[in-house]
C-alpha cells in the first residue's frame, strides 16, 4: 500500500509541474494590453514568487517593441500577476 500512496504522490507532482501554466492568462493581457503579437514559451521557472503556482513565460510585441515576461497566478485565491523581464 505505501507504494501505490508514493506513485500517487509523485505522479501529482509531475502532472503539477506539467500543466503549471495557463496560455488563457497571456491572451488576456495580450488583449488588455494591445500587444500586436504574442508568443508563449512554456513554464516560467523563476519568474513568479513563491506561492504562485501558475507560471507562463511568453514574449511580446508592443508598439514595434519587443519584451519578454511571464504571467503568474496563484492556485485558488491568488489575482493574475504580469512580470516584465
């Protein structure tokens, strides 16, 4: 029984790591924002702060200016948060 209880807890912790960002974020502020184009480049490892589960890097145009970022959030009660590189 306690390896069926470890592969559980580890195939958690692997499905948490793949699926820890969330694109629909990005094309939010993409639109808020105005940005003319938009890229998302997976996990953003160490960009957000600790607690936020959610994590997308992506990369940007605005205004004929390029910049990259990620988009963070938290798992529940934790609002959007958009950090610039």
């Amino acid at each position: 029984m306690t390896i069926l209880c470890i592969l559980t807890i580890v195939s958690v912790f692997i499905a948490m790591v793949f699926f820890s960002e969330r694109p629909n974020d990005v094309k939010k502020y993409a639109e808020i924002e105005g940005w003319s184009s938009y890229k998302i480049e997976g996990v953003c490892w160490f960009g957000c702060a600790k607690g936020e589960f959610y994590q997308t890097k992506f990369t940007a145009v605005k205004n004929g200016k390029s910049f990259e970022g990620c988009v963070c959030s938290g798992l529940f009660f934790k609002n959007i948060t958009l950090r610039i590189n």
